[in-house]
C-alpha cells in the first residue's frame, strides 16, 4: 500500500470567511480528515486503537500557510506517517493546487493507554506499517514560549458540538479559542500565515475556557503568544505561537 495518502478537496460555502476565503480552521479539519482516512487504511484509525483500549492524542501542531484558496476551489491534500520517536509518530502534510503549494505541516501524535491515560510505545501495539521519512516541515517541537503578560482575554463555554468520538474537545477548537483573542485589527486584515500549538490537557463538555494573548514585537508580521486555561481550576489546557500575514 502507498504510504502517501493523497486526497482532493473542495472549498464549500461553509468553509469560507467574511472575505471569501477558507478558513484557517476548516482547513486544518481538511487536513485532520485525510490523516483520518489513511489512518483507517493503514489499520490504526481511532476505531482500530479502541479495540485495543488506546486512542490518539494529538500533541503538537506545526502549520504554515502559503495562500487560502477561496471558494468552490479545488485542492490536494498529501499526508504520511513519517518518523517513531519513543512514544510519539510524527505526521506530516502538504497541500497543493494548480499553481503549487498551500500548505505545509507536521503533527506529533501519542497512543494513550484509555485506562491509565498514559502513553504506550506503538510498536507493542499498531501494525508496522511503512513510514515515508521526507519532512514537511522540519520541526524538532521545543517547548514553546510561556505568556508573561496578557493583552486580552476572553472565556467561552464549551459546547457539546466541539467535542470528537473520543468526547473531549476537537484540537481545532483550541485554535479558535486562541485565534479569537487577536485584535481586530489583525483579525479584518490578515490571516495566520504559522500556527504552532502545544496540546496540554484534554477538556470537555460543560468546562469553561479562558483564552488570553500577547502581543510580540515583530512589526512586519505581527506575532502572538496565547494560552488557554479551564476556568474551574486554573489547569494549563495549551500553548499557542501564531504568526500573521498578508495572505
């Protein structure tokens, strides 16, 4: 079997923003749908893991934006498993269209043990399939940056919309939350052109969320900080650098 999985995508009405664009979030659910589908194939989708008491927890994301395709667009979208490190798989991703790239992205992955909520290494576990060991984006996921001093804040409830087959909050959703807490101004005239977010905790239905940001000094392509936090106790949820462009 191919171990590049490479699927054609379309930009639909509801993917788009106010500008007619897609948005960032939509597009990384492209992306988190064909890794679902070639998960299903390689035998080791969510479903599979959970016939053996494990899931997949998404640790780390890494994204560059090229361009957003607007709407009724078509694009392609390529993604494989690429390195094992311990008890993380690395996953990588690019987009494409007619006159080249889009996209470029990698993801860290954990197996988590359901009962004990703690990660196992995958060769005891999953099939061994073949990896494609090509980068898309070379990232050696250091820690990131920690927030000092919040410019905003805002807190949002969490609905049960937001929540996957796992029943805890859809990585994506951090996104949002993060990308809310961007000034305005930032928001009504340019898009991520890089998001980079740490997964701490999982969160759930009925929790509250506190999203805060910090502006960086990089004036030609304004950049923030962001952490989200549950209300009811404080706990660390997820880390955010997001980079922002005329795209």
């Amino acid at each position: 079997m191919n171990n590049i999985l490479k699927k054609e995508m379309l930009v639909r009405a509801v993917d788009v923003d106010f500008q007619g664009k897609i948005r960032a979030d939509m597009f990384l659910n492209g992306l988190m749908e064909a890794a679902s589908e070639h998960a299903a194939r390689l035998g080791v989708s969510v479903l599979d893991m959970f016939k053996k008491n494990l899931t997949w927890v998404l640790s780390r994301w890494h994204i560059k934006f090229l361009r957003y395709p607007g709407l009724w667009h078509i694009f392609d979208v390529h993604t494989w498993p690429s390195l094992r490190q311990g008890t993380f798989s690395l996953r990588e991703f690019e987009v494409f269209d007619e006159k080249g790239p889009l996209v470029q992205a990698t993801t860290s992955w954990l197996a988590l043990d359901l009962a004990s909520k703690r990660p196992v290494r995958m060769e005891q576990f999953l099939p061994d399939f073949e990896l494609e060991t090509r980068r898309a984006l070379q990232d050696d996921f250091e820690p990131l940056p920690r927030l000092e001093e919040p410019d905003l804040e805002r807190e949002y409830p969490v609905f049960r919309s937001y929540l996957d087959v796992n029943r805890h909050v859809t990585s994506t959703a951090y996104i949002l939350w993060a990308l809310e807490t961007t000034p305005e101004d930032i928001l009504l005239e340019l898009r991520p052109s890089e998001i980079e977010i740490n997964y701490r905790a999982e969160t759930f239905y009925g929790d509250r969320i506190i999203s805060r940001s910090q502006r960086l000094s990089e004036p030609e392509k304004p950049t923030f900080l962001h952490t989200l936090l549950r209300a009811g106790d404080g706990k660390e949820l997820a880390l955010l650098r997001t980079v922002w462009s005329d795209l």
